[in-house]
C-alpha cells in the first residue's frame, strides 16, 4: 500500500445551518497527484480552507503525517509542507516577481535584503520552467497568464510536502499548460502529493492518479483514474447524464449587424470585420495576442486610435462602456472578481447595476421591479444562492459568474462579448452556460462574440473563427474547416495569410 501522507476524517463545516461539507473522509497518498473533481459549490474550496488552515472545520480532524488536528492554523499547515495555489490570486501588485515569490522569507545580507540573490534564484526557477520573465518585473505589468506562473513558482520554491492547485491551468496556454505539468510530475518524482483541482475533465485523465468526486458537500467516491470513463466521473459530478457537449445551431443566422472596420490602438493593429444577427463569432489566439483589447475597444473600455464603428449600417461612435451598452453592447468581462462583480455588494444589486434607468421611476428604484427582475435571472440561470440579499463574494466562483453574466442579460443587450465565459467553471454549469448562449443567438436573435482559450470550447461553440496574433486578424475559418491544428498554426504564425475583414 502507498504511504499516506494526509487524511480528513469525518470533516464537517456548517454556515448557520447550511452544510458546506459533511462527513468528509479522503486518504491522500504521498507523491501521488489527487484530483478533487466536482461542480462549483460541491465543497471543493471549502475544503482546502479547512487543510490550509484557513477556516475551522465544524467537525472531524485532519491528520497529516500521523499527527491530528481537530483544527489547522495557516502557520502549522506551512509547517507541514502544505501550501496552495488559488484561482483568485495573493500577489501584491506593486511588487517584483522576486519580490512576491520571497514575501516573508527574503534573503538577506547583513540588515538588508539581497534583491539581486532573491532575482537570482527566481530567474533559475523560471528557466527551469521555461518562462521567459524578468524576476525583476512588477507584478502589475504582467497578464492573467504570467501572474499564475508566479504563483506556482511561489508554491514552488517553499520546498512544498503537499501543494493544491485549485485551477491552475485556467488562465494558461496549450504550451504553458505543457510546461506546468512537466513541472508536475518532477514534483511527483521528489513524491510531492499534490491536490489538483480543475474543471477541464481532460486534464484529470491526463496527469492524475486518482479522483475524489464531491457532490453538494458530500463525498461521492474515490477512484483510480484508470479505472474510470469521462462519462462515468461526469454522471458521478452532477448526478445526471449531460448528453452532447455544445448545442448544435438550429436557425440560419441574420443580416449584418456590427462592421468594425481598421480599429487601431496601442495594442491593436488595423482589426476588420463584420457580425451577423444569430452569430456566434468566436476568437482564437493564444495568451497576449490581443484578443481581449480587441474587446475593450469595442466596448469602449480602452481607446483607439483610429478605425469605425458601423452598427445596424450606422456609423456609431463608442467612447465608454456606457456608450456600448446604450447602442446595445454589453461585456462579459474574463477578470470577474475586478470587473465583473462587486463582491462586497449583494446579488440584487450586482444584478440591476447596469439596468438601474430601467427599474427607475423619477431618480428612484422601483422596489419591485428590482426584486422581479433579480428572481427572474438567479431562476433563470440557476444561480446558487440562499436569496438575492447574499453578498456575491460568499458565492461559488461558478454562481459568480452567472451573477456577472444576469447582470449583463438584464441589460437585453443585442450585442454581446462573452470573454472566457467557462473559466473556472464546472462541467454542470458549462452546459449551462453553452444552452444559454445557443438559445440567445438562436431563439432570440442576439449576436455574440465568443473569446475562448478552451479549443473544444472555441470550436464546438463558434459558428465562424477568426485568429488573433500580435493584435491583428490573421486567420478566418469557417465551420466545415475547423481544427485545432489549424487555428494553432494561425495563432503561433507557422501558417501565413491574409485577412481582409470578409
């Protein structure tokens, strides 16, 4: 038998009544990768928190190395090796990358710390990885991307027993994704035991050992990873049968609706092309490219500086969001936590924030139209939530989501950018999401942009694609000649072509 190197017994955590885990009993073997599979609002972080030190558990212990805890504080889970990789991340932004990765535990010469040392020892860890960074670098310069990779060059570097990786691969490219799970198994080889949490079920069957699937708070089982189908583990996860993956088109698609034409910026460069009534118009491209900017000019959030808006064959101009969303276009932005919710703020408010000309009468609220109007979407869209006064920051990540995506919905945009709608999502509510915006273009004839860095996302979703790379259009592919292959080869400039915003 493997050697166990941690256990939870019996744990439990409840919130005034509310059951967030019960009775959970999990081994966790020693240098063994360990998935932790189930939908948003299974348990999962609830969990992690208890392990890390970071709540205390209602019930049940926690053993590690022999040792048990009717409760972990975060100093004596650090000094059991424990340390964990957020979705949301801990990063100070005015910090260097050698600067955040040596918080608490600079090296230092004499009574001064050693940044050239800490700069050192970082730049071996990032070649090591293959990530070409300056250490030096504040933090707040990089991208979503390259923020991740300091966390887990951080968790690294703490000379970990046991590391969580909660969605680490989320923000990160096919070739990054690669390096972190090289990084991995030699983790695994020097038997670190690490607790992997995603939602891209290809993964788990890619890189795991073995999988505990949590269901409303409660265990579900254990298994081997060989031994179990992506069928199974996702009937296990949601305890229904999902079907098809992504919806298929049933109606034909409209007129012409939004012409960009030459959208120049400082990151964008002469972006051309044209969306139709009932379209779902994906963007590929890998990290960087300029996808998102893209976006952010069209919704007004960042300037151009030359290029024209045409929309219905009007020319229109857009110089904030408030502009985009009055001409009927509407965001759903990647960075939820920063710009898509206001965490301290309930699930009404976020809801009717962008609609409050709509359920005013005379400067004032309307009670309740606010109130109907909220019930409607968290129905609607399933939000998880023990009523709409629920502060969104004591949400799941994925019930968060669904609040940015009602508040935009509750808009009746007809124009509307879905930025990596799924990130971080589970399986259940992907589907969810994926019926949502078929039905929106299909039966109520709303045009949608779709920027995904999910490729089975990307092209199960999209009815055409067009390819980013150094912010330019380089590449446009119709249903019937999707590939994965192709959309790489576009994205990372191996295949040459010309766009000329058909």
């Amino acid at each position: 038998m493997p050697e166990i190197l941690m256990e939870v017994r019996n744990l439990c955590k409840y919130y005034a009544g509310v059951k967030a885990i019960d009775d959970i009993s999990i081994s966790f073997f020693k240098g063994e990768i360990h998935a932790l599979a189930g939908e948003n609002g299974a348990g999962k972080s609830t969990l992690i928190k208890a392990i890390t030190g970071a709540i205390e558990p209602t019930s049940g212990e926690i053993v590690i190395e022999g040792q048990s805890y009717q409760k972990l504080t975060p100093i004596e889970a650090i000094h059991h090796g424990i340390a964990a990789i957020y979705q949301e991340f801990t990063l100070i932004p005015y910090l260097s990358i050698a600067e955040n990765v040596f918080l608490g535990k600079e090296i230092m010469q004499g009574a001064f710390i050693n940044k050239q040392a800490m700069n050192e020892e970082v730049r071996k860890a990032l070649d090591d990885m293959g990530i070409h960074l300056k250490p030096a670098s504040l933090v707040k310069d990089l991208g979503v991307a390259h923020q991740q990779i300091v966390e887990i060059v951080k968790a690294i570097m703490s000379d970990s027993k046991i590391l969580i990786m909660d969605e680490p691969t989320a923000p990160l490219t096919n070739n990054e994704t690669k390096i972190l799970f090289k990084l991995i198994e030699k983790l695994k080889e020097k038997e670190v035991t690490i607790l992997f949490i995603t939602h891209r079920m290809e993964e788990i069957f890619k890189i795991c050992d073995r999988v505990t699937v949590m269901r409303d708070g409660q265990f579900i089982v254990t298994e081997n990873v060989e031994d179990i189908s992506m069928a199974q583990l996702i009937k296990y996860m949601v305890g229904r049968d999902l079907g098809e993956n992504f919806p298929l088109r049933t109606t034909p698609m409209g007129e012409e609706i939004l012409t960009v034409q030459h959208y120049t910026s400082d990151k964008i460069n002469d972006v051309c092309f044209s969306l139709h009534r009932g379209e779902i118009l994906g963007f590929g491209g890998l990290v960087g490219a300029g996808r998102t900017e893209i976006m952010q000019c069209i919704f007004g959030a960042d300037k151009i500086n030359s290029g024209s808006l045409k929309l219905n064959g009007k020319e229109i101009s857009i110089n904030n969001p408030g502009s985009a969303l009055r001409h009927g276009i509407g965001l759903i932005p990647e960075d939820r936590k920063n710009q898509g919710v206001l965490l301290s703020l309930s699930v009404k408010e976020n809801i009717s924030f962008s609609s409050l000309m709509r359920i005013a009468k005379r400067w004032f609220i309307n009670d309740k139209k606010d109130i109907s109007l909220s019930e409607y979407y968290v129905d609607k869209l399933r939000i998880k939530t023990p009523n709409i006064k629920q502060l969104v920051n004591n949400l799941s990540g994925g019930n968060q989501q669904k609040v940015v995506l009602a508040k935009m919905l509750a808009t009746e945009c007809d124009i509307i950018i879905f930025d990596e709608p799924t990130r971080g999502i589970d399986v259940g509510a992907k589907q969810e999401i994926y019926q949502l915006i078929r039905h929106l273009a299909d039966v109520e004839g709303k045009s949608i942009i779709i920027v995904s860095s999910e490729m089975p996302e990307l092209i199960g979703m999209s009815d055409r694609i067009l390819i980013i790379r150094q912010g330019k259009i380089v590449g446009e592919l119709q249903r019937q000649d999707f590939s994965q292959e192709l959309i790489l080869e576009y994205a990372s400039g191996t295949m040459e072509g010309e766009y000329h915003g058909q």
